[in-house]
C-alpha cells in the first residue's frame, strides 16, 4: 500500500495531511516555504490528534469554543467585588463592540489581538493594557472551570503590554497649597466640603460618598472608612484615619447640612450620589474659574466660522477671517480628575515633613512603592529640602587646608614617614612593618 504524503503543494503555498481527532483526513495550509518544518507540523499536529482520540487530552470544542464576545460575557457573570461593573463596563465597550468578539476561541491567535488592542483608538495605554489583562483572566477562569481547553492567546511575548510613554506629571497631578485656596473659593458652597475632606484625608470618590453621619467621630478626631459607595472599600476592610484639626470645621459644616439623613454627603434626593457624578467636571470647572489654566483656547463665535486659535492668555484677539469680529476665550485646565486630590494630600503632607510611613497609612496602600506613585516633588521644593545639608566644603578653604601638608622625616632605607603625634599612622593601633 503506497504511503500518503504528509506534504504537498498548490501553486506557492504548501500543504499538509494529518488526520484529526474524529480521524478524518484533513488538508491546511501552512505559511511556511520549508517543505521539514510543514511535515514537522503534521506529525505534531497527527500526534495531538492521537493523544484526544485516546483520552489522554481533552477533545476540540465542536464549535470552536464559542466566541470571545461569549467568553468575555460569561466571565463578566463571575466578577464580584465593588470593580465588577466598572470591569463589565469596560470589556461592553472595547471588546464586545469590536469584531475580534465574533472570532470563535480556536480561530483566535496572538496577532489578532495585537491587532485589535492597536485598532483602540482615543484610550490611554493603561487602559488598553487593563483591556489586554481582562481578555488574558477570562481565559484563566475558562481554563479552570473547564470552559476552554486550548492555550490562553494573551501570551507575553507574542502579545506584549502596550509601552506606557513617561510623562512628567509633577506639574499637573496635583493642587498647591495656593491653587487649593483658590479652587475652594472658586467651588459652589455645597462641593467646598467634598473637597476639603477628600484633600485632608485622601478619600476616594467611592469612600467618600460612602461615609455615614456615624463614621465621624469629632470628639476622638477619627474618621471610620468602612464603605466604598454602598460596598466594601477596595482594600476590603475597615480603617480608622486621623481627621486633622484644619479638617474638623469641614466635617461639622457637612454634619450640619446632613442633619436627617443617614450619609455624610447625601444627593438632593437624600440617598448616594449615582457612581458617574461628575466631580472631575466640578474641579475643572473651579479651576478656570480661579484662572489655574493650562492654555486659553479663543474661537469664533460667528455663524458658520470655525476659527480658533491657542494662546497663553486671554487677551482680547478678533477673528481674522470676520475683522472686528472679538473672539470668545475659554480657559482649558490642565489634566486632572477628582482623584488628583489623593496625589494632593500625599505630596502636600511629605512636602509638609510627613515621613513615607504616615502617609502609606493615610492613603491606606499595601506597598511603599504604590505611595511613591502618589508623591509628586517639584524641583524648587527638592531645592530648597537640598539647601539643609552643609559639609562645609568651600573651594577657598580647601585651597588653603591642602598647602599646608604634616611634617616628615625618613627613615634608614630613605622611605618617608609622617611625624608622630601628626597622624594616626604612628598610633598604636596601627599594625608596624615587621621588617626593619
């Protein structure tokens, strides 16, 4: 009986057979032009397919293993935890709406996700890399529960994280203390102490709409963090912060509008603020407000003019394509969000001689190095932190200390040897030549 070729080709292209896992003859292209390494590919392949036809691994899902989009819904079931909706909210968004979710597991390779995670337009590399970790867990609990049985495509080499580029944030992931004062003037009575407390005590957006009349003790001067919106926070577990004297008159304006109701910092309704309010917005707005702006953009307001223009100031400009025409001027503030007022509180307290220890605990991190990231040093500050050491080190001194070199005599084989009682060589401590 004449043996079948593992190898053959078609035009440029070179094919293999093997037989499947149902053992059936099957024909694939390869994308290779080396005639071994396609036949080292059907024995593996033939051999895979021996090992699932005898039990010894489990057999091809019948239908691929379903799509993505299905995999990544059924493991969105799974989450639990105060990020669970934030997480389904972002695989909806970027995975579910994209085409790579009609792609059946077995037809999912490395490249197709490299390709899809560069299709993401308009998103930080962080969030293209927190998308990247999604896709990789789903695929780990399908594994474990035995949803999927092939190879997680998310692999580290084949689809590396996206490179994060290194910005300075020194001047931007932060308030002063003069731009707090302003900002704080600048906010709507009912937002002043939201922010007060967020900055003095390093609260996020979901502790602090989470806190309860009962979690402020002023007598004791500690505040109980104990929820994060209606959950657990996200360490997951209860802590006791300081509240600081400055912070004290805050906390009592808050008790006072809260009266008769159970949450600190309640909605007009009574009951928790929804997880999308808008604070960000409520900074930004106070920041322009209190003219701490990164550029004033001025555009032209006229009918059908789409002119605009970039300056540093808002200097009255007309429009030149409209003359005598004035153009509007808007204040764009720099990029920042509500959760700055954490970088805030643990810079400000380091710039205010606070060791890294005490604000690890305020911030309520694991690890020194996440407290790091919080901790924002601009360069006139390390300056002058710089000036408090003084070696009395002075080139005029050092000129005159190094002219004036000790006393020496030699010794009987000429060698030259420092004068006792100049130079602690010729203590006694110190070990002699044994020769002489």
């Amino acid at each position: 009986m004449r043996q079948r070729k593992r190898v053959f080709s078609r035009g440029s292209v070179l094919y293999i057979r093997f037989r499947d896992a149902d053992g059936n003859l099957v024909r694939k292209a390869t994308n290779t032009d080396d005639p071994r390494k396609a036949e080292e590919l059907a024995i593996e392949l033939e051999a895979k397919a021996l090992r699932q036809r005898r039990g010894l691994e489990p057999l091809p899902a019948k239908n691929g293993g379903g799509t993505l989009g299905d995999l990544m819904l059924k493991w969105g079931e799974t989450l639990t935890g105060p990020s669970a909706n934030g997480t389904r909210a972002t695989v909806a968004k970027h995975v579910l709406e994209h085409e790579i979710a009609r792609l059946t597991l077995q037809q999912l390779r490395p490249s197709d996700l490299v390709n899809f995670l560069a299709d993401l337009k308009g998103i930080s590399a962080a969030t293209k890399n927190h998308v990247r970790g999604h896709i990789s867990r789903a695929f780990n609990t399908a594994a474990l529960k035995g949803w999927w049985h092939g190879a997680n495509p998310v692999d580290k080499t084949k689809v590396p994280r996206v490179p994060v580029e290194e910005v300075d944030e020194t001047e931007f992931a932060y308030l002063t203390t003069e731009e707090i004062r302003r900002v704080c003037a600048a906010l709507a009575p009912k937002y002043r102490p939201r922010f007060a407390v967020s900055v003095f005590c390093a609260l996020r957006k979901g502790e602090l709409h989470g806190l309860r009349r009962k979690d402020v003790n002023l007598r004791t001067r500690r505040l109980t963090i104990a929820r994060s919106w209606d959950r657990v926070p996200k360490n997951k577990k209860l802590e006791i912060v300081p509240i600081p004297t400055e912070c004290s008159p805050w906390f009592e304006v808050a008790l006072k509008d809260s009266e008769g109701h159970e949450l600190l910092f309640p909605g007009p309704d009574g009951k928790m603020f929804s997880r999308d309010v808008r604070l960000a917005e409520v900074l930004r707005r106070a920041m322009v407000k209190a003219g701490i702006v990164d550029h004033w953009k001025h555009y032209c307001r006229k009918h059908g003019c789409d002119h605009e223009e970039q300056r540093p100031d808002s200097e009255q400009r007309t429009c030149p394509k409209h003359p005598g025409t004035k153009l509007w001027a808007k204040g764009v503030p720099r990029t920042i969000n509500w959760h700055a007022t954490r970088h805030t509180a643990a810079t400000l307290h380091v710039q205010a001689g606070a060791s890294q220890a005490v604000v690890q605990r305020l911030l309520r991190h694991s690890t020194p190095k996440q407290t790091a990231r919080y901790t924002h040093l601009r360069a006139d500050w390390l300056g002058g932190e710089l000036e408090r050491l003084s070696l009395g080190i002075d080139p005029a001194i050092i000129d005159s200390t190094s002219t004036q070199q000790p006393a020496s005599s030699a010794n009987d084989d000429g060698e030259s040897r420092v004068d006792a009682g100049t130079s602690a060589v010729q203590s006694d401590n110190w070990p002699r030549s044994s020769t002489g």
